[in-house]
C-alpha cells in the first residue's frame, strides 16, 4: 500500500444518509464516497480477443490517485483541506453496489484516521502486487458480465466541518463540471488497457439515482426498491409487487417471494383464471418465470440473497432446485425424463417418470439445473430416453405438467 502526501476531496453534506457519508471512529472526521464513471468500449471484454480492464500496481495507483486529485482539486480547490483514497481498479457496478457497500469500507480502513485536531490531509493509494489486491474486497471479480459502466470508487477523508462545506458543492458541479480532464482520460485509458468513452465524477447519491432510473424506464422500480433496502441494511420490513402482480419482501436480510410450480400457478395461483390452452398457459407461465429469475439474477449480481418459499408462512426452500410430487399419472408411453423449455429462458423444469409416478425438478438458482441433471442421473439407469419438445407440456383437464409421451419427435 502506498501512502503520499498530495491533495484529496470533500463529502457530501446536508442529505447524507450512512451509504454516502460515514462518521469516523474518532471524532471529528466523517468519509464520503465518491467515484469516477468510466463509459468503456464493451464489446473489448467479449469475443475471441476478449480483455477485461487491467491492474495498477503500486506505482500506477499513485499515477492515477495524482490524476484524479489534479482534476478534483482544479474544480473544487477546497478539497486539498481533505484526504483522498483510492485502488488501482476499476469495478462493475454490481460488485461496488452491494449490501454495506464493501468496496467503500475496505477504502476507509486505510484512511489516515487522526482527530480532527491532528488530521493532515493526504493522497492514499491502493495498488496490487502480483495481481493482487491486498484487501479480498478490493479485487475486482472475474467472473462479472462486465458492462460498459466501470467504476473508480474514491473516499473522501478530512474534518466534519470542511466535509459539510464541500459536500453540496460537490453535488451540484459534479452534474454539470465533473468531466475528468482529456490528459487523465487519456492516462487511464493506457494504464487499464480500455478504451474511453467518457470520464465524469459522480456521487454515490448520483449513480443510485441512475441505476433506479435505469430499472424504472424497463418497470422494474419495485426491483430498486428491494435493491436500495438491501443496499442501506433497512431494519423495517418493506412489500413491494411487481407490475405483473408478484409480491416481493424484504426482511431478515433478504428478499423474500413465493416460488410456485407450473401445477400450483396453473391450478389455484397466479395464474388460475388464465384458459386452458396450451400456449395461453405456457406463455402465462413463461412470462412469470422470466421475472422472477430476472430478479434473481439481478439482486444476486448486487449480493443480494432471494429466499423462495412455498407459502407466504411456510419455511424457505433449501438448496438449488425443488422437487414436487405430481398428482398427475404419467401415461404409460411416457418419457422417462421430459425437458420443458420456454423461449430464451431455456429449461424451465424438469420431469421425471419412474415407477409410475411423476415429479417435477425445478431450479431455484442459476446452477440448479446443473444440480437437477446430476441428481436424475443418480435415479435413472442409463439408456432412457430423453425428451426435449421445446415448449411447457401440460394436461389440459388437470393444467398439470405432463411427461412427453411422442416416441416420433424430441428425443436425445
């Protein structure tokens, strides 16, 4: 970890909440977090050249920290009255979005915490060895999507009283002035191997705001909701329901909601009242799988925890997949095992044909198909068939999910 004296930048004053700016241990000083949007060309991360974004070593980080504290102090001149600190990386907004926002506070450990009466502002760099960040929270993770916003979060250091008094500046000239200066941009494009588009420094307030905005513009403001609850640790429970109509909670630390399999949403769940026609019902449950993973997805990627459960009082559902024991008897030409796919969803469950009884395997996390073959493989002997018929069968009489039972088509 390197440690130089320099010039370092303000916090946020007046609407502060505990995500934004943080009271130091010993009175008087305050954190604030701050960070540099980098606009990236994505296309450079996939393909068969494919590059993720690079790691400064030590030397770099210092290069970089003198860059950004160069622009800061060039718009906000009071900011040498604070520290600044910074690593030598640049991460997905997924992974500096999280639950106590990490990131941030693996920055704030290494501040130079002093009382007020003591503090001498300064310009604290992070950069790797062999790699590696020093801190585990502080290493970008490889196996993120990456997309084409990529972060330099900075933490602002310095006394409570010059913090308040940067902080509303900060806030307005950064909308307007926060354009980082072409000599950085193009410094940073060389020492992280991306290309640029544009460079601004933001708010940790501002790029909330986007992201709510970005989820709102595609309906899923419900969706922020849960994240923003998750992200600040509220303690009051808070329901929300999606435009299509599933309820969402969160409490006890994750996001809560009721998984429900073809045959119950079907039968006497959300999708009771829907008629009993193939495609009406297979595109009815298509539709409610595709959200629920999209939320999924969506809050696992920020560290979030989704918990499914069967009921709205009943226990949570434990491991990757569930199985549930049909009411339906198989037809006697039945395939031993049925894949029911939906579109660009692939599998949306599985079922399983043995000993005259049929049981659907549903999976509940983005491995738990994986799961869901190893554990078939374990009860079926080789040689069955396998059907893959590229829709949701079901029973129309009973809207159950039925095995494949046509020998001519869709088997592997």
């Amino acid at each position: 970890m390197a440690v130089k004296a320099a010039h370092a930048s303000p916090c946020s004053a007046g609407s502060c909440s505990s995500a934004f700016a943080t009271a130091d241990a010993m009175e008087g000083t305050k954190h604030y977090r701050i960070m540099v949007a980098v606009e990236t060309d994505a296309s450079r991360y996939y393909g068969a050249n494919a590059s993720r974004p690079g790691l400064l070593g030590i030397s770099d980080s210092e290069q970089l920290l003198a860059h950004l504290a160069a622009d800061l102090r060039s718009l906000i001149p009071g900011i040498s009255r604070c520290s600044l600190i910074a690593s030598g990386a640049l991460f997905d907004q997924t992974q500096l979005l999280r639950p106590s926002y990490p990131i941030f506070k693996a920055l704030e450990s290494a501040s130079l915490a002093e009382r007020t009466e003591k503090f001498q502002p300064g310009l604290v760099s992070i950069g790797s060895e062999n790699g590696k960040m020093p801190l585990e929270d502080l290493q970008p993770q490889e196996d993120i999507p990456l997309g084409l916003l990529q972060l330099i979060p900075l933490v602002v250091h310095g006394p409570d009283t010059e913090v308040q008094e940067l902080g509303q500046s900060m806030e307005y000239r950064f909308l307007e002035e926060g354009q980082l200066s072409a000599h950085s941009v193009n410094w940073m494009e060389t020492a992280f191997g991306v290309s640029i588009n544009h460079a601004r420094f933001m708010t940790l307030m501002d790029l909330n705001a986007l992201l709510r905005l970005q989820l709102d513009h595609f309906g899923f403001l419900p969706l922020w909701e849960l994240l923003d609850a998750a992200l600040n640790k509220r303690k009051e429970p808070l329901e929300v329901e999606s435009k299509s109509g599933i309820s969402y909670s969160w409490h006890e630390d994750a996001v809560h909601a009721e998984f429900e399999t073809f045959d119950h949403w079907a039968g006497t769940g959300s999708g009771s009242e829907l008629a009993s026609l193939d495609q009406v019902l297979a595109d009815g449950y298509g539709d409610w799988t595709r959200e629920i993973r999209q939320y999924l997805t969506t809050l696992n990627a920020h560290g979030v925890e989704m918990v499914f459960h069967r009921g709205d009082n009943s226990e949570p559902l434990d491991g990757n997949f569930f199985i549930e024991q049909s009411t339906l008897i198989p037809d006697r030409k039945a395939t031993t095992v049925t894949e029911h796919s939906f579109r660009e969803l692939g599998t949306i469950a599985v079922s399983l044909v043995i000993e005259g009884k049929l049981q659907n395997y549903y999976p509940l996390s983005p491995t738990g198909l994986n799961d869901i073959h190893g554990a078939i493989r374990e009860r079926v002997p080789g040689g069955n068939t396998v059907a893959f018929p590229g829709t949701i069968l079901h029973d129309t009489p009973t809207r159950c999910l039925k095995a494949d039972s046509d020998s001519e088509k869709g088997f592997h």
